[in-house]
C-alpha cells in the first residue's frame, strides 16, 4: 500500500516541476526629470593682477678652457642622398 501512494506522488511532484514557469520581464522605473541649464548670466568683474617676481641672481662665470697642443682632426662623414 506504501508504494502505490508513493509513486503517483512521485509523479505529481515531477509533472509539476516540469510546468512552464512564467518569464519574468523587469519594467523599467520611469526616468527622472532631466534639468536643462538657462541661459549664462552676465560675467563677473575682473580679478586684480597680482605682483610681478624678483629677478634672480646671476651665476658665476666659468674659466676660460686650455688651448689644445695635439693635432686631432675631425673628419665629419659626407650625408647619404638616398
């Protein structure tokens, strides 16, 4: 007697699990009111100007370099004309 009560709940309890669920659709909330600027006011007055900096010192001037006493000379490559 336990088994023929259990297999057709068995059944009942699988027949509704396999029921179409309803899809659920999400409203979206109605949007908010959008501000939209006004027109530009007049402008404002001029700011002051502020003070000018201080010239800075000037630096010490280097010494004068050696002559030089060898006969180096510099060859300076001809430009490529690709």
């Amino acid at each position: 007697m336990n088994r023929s009560i259990l297999i057709p709940a068995l059944l009942a309890t699988l027949s509704l699990v396999a029921c179409d669920k309803p899809t659920v659709v999400n409203v979206p909330a109605p949007a908010a009111p959008v501000t939209v600027p006004g027109p530009a006011g007049p402008a404002g007055p001029t700011g002051s100007q502020g003070e000018s900096g201080y010239q800075g010192d000037t630096g010490k001037q280097g010494e004068t370099g050696k002559t030089g006493d060898s006969n180096t000379v510099i060859v300076v490559p001809a430009e490529s004309t690709n």
